[in-house]
C-alpha cells in the first residue's frame, strides 16, 4: 500500500466526519495515529474505546496535552464541530443523531461494552453517508465490525487496521471477514490517510 492508493480511495470524496472504534491496545494505537493533526482539521473526529463502566474517562484529558485540536467528551445533544475530536464517555453508548448532534443512551451493552463502537459506526453512517470515514483498530472482540459494514454500505469509506500489526487482531479479523474494508492499512498509513484529509 502507497499514498496513490490511499489518494485513489480519496479522489472525489468529500469528507465531513471521521470515527474511529478500538478496544484492546487502543490508547497505544490512538497515541500513534492522532496527534500531528492540525489545529483547523476539516472533520469532526470521534473516538469510541471500550472503557469500563462507573469510572470516570481520562481520554479527553490525555489527549489534549498531545493535540494541536480541541479535546473533549462528547455531551449528549451537543452539534459535531469540524475541527475537534470527541470522545466516548463510560457508561453510554454514544451515537449521532440525523442533525448531527450526539446522543447518550442507557440502552443495554453491545457486545458487552458500553460505549459501544458498532453504536456510534451505524449512527454516524446514517446521518453522514458517503461524508464519513470509519475506522477500525486493535481490539478482542466483534464490536465495530457490523459498524464498519453499516458505514461501507451507506456509501463511507472503510479502514481497517492491518490485523497482523495490530496488538490484539480478533476486532480488524472480524471486520474483514463480515465485509472487505476499501483499505486495511498498518498506523503509520492511516495517519497519512487522516493527513491527507485536510487537503482533499
């Protein structure tokens, strides 16, 4: 994989929002794809990792001493901004309404997690269609894969962290195996994949 094909996958598409699901070895993988992105990035980007339940997220915090970009958790009826990346909050799912506001619910854990990722992915296909890019990264389990698939067939692009790079490859593995992504990349290139969006 080179920068042609990742610009092939681009070419034409006009991106509003990115979200980006992880679980086992997410913050590692987070930490090595996020900053560097520009403090005027052109997408709202949302992150959902599973986390455990009645203890306090320190996501947002982490991050925005690494970021150029606004950090934060995402609050429930709270408009996506362009430029910002949010977070998942514990205990909820999160999701984005057809306005392109979040929602937080209480509704049963997916895949045993809440926030749960395959939740925000099929939420945000819905409201952006072929305007989103969805990610997949390192995780132990099968949550995201029916979100990447949602997001492939309302017309987003698709990315897959390379499984045999991945810390845990059981979440990429399952992805590819419900639905073929339009691109399974290693970090280092869906970081360059994310550069790129503030040109395209």
């Amino acid at each position: 994989m080179n920068t042609s094909q990742i610009q092939a996958a681009l070419a034409g598409r006009t991106v509003e929002a990115v979200v980006i699901g992880a679980s086992a070895g997410g913050v590692g993988a987070l930490l090595r794809l996020l900053p560097g992105l520009p403090a005027h990035y052109p997408c709202a980007v949302v992150a959902v990792l599973h986390l455990p339940e009645g203890r306090q997220s320190q996501l947002a915090g982490v991050f925005q001493q690494r970021m150029k970009l606004p950090v934060r958790e995402a609050r429930d009826k709270e408009d996506l901004a362009s430029g910002t990346l949010y977070f998942a909050g514990s205990g909820y799912h999160l999701s984005v309404e057809l306005d392109r506001s979040f929602s937080l619910s209480c509704e049963a854990p997916v895949h045993f997690a809440r926030p749960a990722i395959d939740y925000l992915m099929a939420s945000a296909a819905d409201a952006y269609g072929p305007a989103l890019v969805g990610i997949l990264l390192t995780g132990a389990n099968q949550d995201g894969a029916a979100g990447i698939a949602a997001i492939g067939r309302a017309g987003g692009l698709t990315v897959v962290q390379d499984p045999r790079e991945a810390e845990v490859p059981t979440m990429p593995q399952e992805a590819i195996r419900l639905r073929q992504p339009d691109l399974v990349l290693p970090l280092d290139e869906i970081h360059t994949l994310l550069m790129m969006l503030e040109n395209n």
